[in-house]
C-alpha cells in the first residue's frame, strides 16, 4: 500500500528540485507534516513569491524584487570592475566570500557548440552594450574551467578588443571541469585575487 494522493502529489512535486530523489521527497513531504498550519502557510506563500515578485535585473541580470537589483544600485561597489559569471549562483557564491567589490553580469550560460550554443544564446549583447555606456576598466571572467568556459572567455575577450579595457580570468586554482558550485571559498578568494590577464 502506498502513501495517500496528497502525499504521493507532494512528493511529485518535491521530485521536481534538482537534486532531490524518491527518498529525499518522501522525507521532506513526511517532514512537512510535523509543520503546523502557520507554517505551512508561510512556505506556500514563499513558494508564491518567489514566481510573483523575482524578476531578472535590467542592469545586470541578476536577481531582484525591483527593476534593478541591490548589487547594481550600491554605491560602494567599483563600477569600472564588471565580474561575468556563467549563471545566478554564482553572483552570491562570489559575493559570499567577500573579496570582489566590483559588479556583476549573468551570461545565463556558456558557448558550446558540442550542446547547439552559440554567442546569440548567452546574454552577452547586454554585456557589450554595458562596456560601451559604462566607464568600465576591467571585465572578470569568472566561468569554471571548461572546453565551454575556455570558449566563451576567448569569444568575449574577441568582441571587447577593441575597446579600453583589461580583461582577466580567474587563476587555475579552480582544477580543470571542476563545477564552480563546489569550489571552497578560500580556492575561489584565491582564484579572484591572481586572476590572470586575457587581454
């Protein structure tokens, strides 16, 4: 005999987060039932939110409540300094470490043509159009260290050339295919801090 409709939905549902597997979702549906209903509550309506009230910033692509996120509109940042990162997670897994003043940019992805993706699939006109309105002095590329990273960091240092400014890489601390979600903060507090000219 198998669990109820209700929670066998849950656990569908559940299934549906990276990562998460059959047991996984069965602990956390079965979790969810010691929660009282305040509680409950107060998940569904974060659940709710985050599709209602997350949009993508204007500026940087990143995420925000408004059309421009935090990071865009802090002063204190260095705006001449534009970090470029592959996907969202990686914006606050280099802002935790606390080392990188600068801004940032999303590409939502990487070139690759073994997978079909091209330089139109990025987010990299917007990047371009930033270096040519902003008083920008230095781009970081900062993707994992991959066939598709070597790729898109050699296309953008190509299409920025011929425009005043440093590009740089992050140092090979970062060991070659190594996913930048499993990185240790202090590898990429290191990585950041001996980046490595590209042009």
């Amino acid at each position: 005999m198998g669990f109820p409709n209700s929670i066998k939905s849950l656990i569908d549902d559940f299934k549906k987060l990276p990562g998460i597997g059959e047991k996984t979702a069965e602990r956390l549906a079965l979790a969810t039932l010691n929660l009282d209903v305040d509680e409950i509550e107060k998940f569904s309506n974060s659940l709710q939110n985050i599709k209602i009230k997350i949009r993508r910033c204007s500026i940087c692509n990143g995420l925000s409540e408004e059309e421009v996120c935090e990071i865009c509109l802090d002063e204190t940042k260095e705006k001449e300094i534009i970090c470029v990162v592959e996907d969202l997670k990686n914006v606050y897994l280099i802002e935790k470490i606390n080392v990188f003043n600068g801004k940032f940019h999303v590409l939502d992805g990487l070139i690759s043509p073994t997978l079909g993706k091209g330089p139109d699939d990025i987010n990299l006109e917007s990047l371009i159009k930033r270096v040519k309105e902003k008083e920008v002095k230095e781009i970081i590329l900062a993707f994992k260290p991959s066939i598709e990273g070597e790729t898109t960091a050699l296309y953008i240092s190509k299409k920025l050339k011929d425009y005043n400014l440093t590009i740089s890489k992050l140092a090979y601390g970062l060991p070659m295919g190594a996913d930048m979600d499993y990185v240790d903060s202090l590898t990429l507090e290191l990585a950041l801090e001996e980046r490595k000219k590209v042009s």
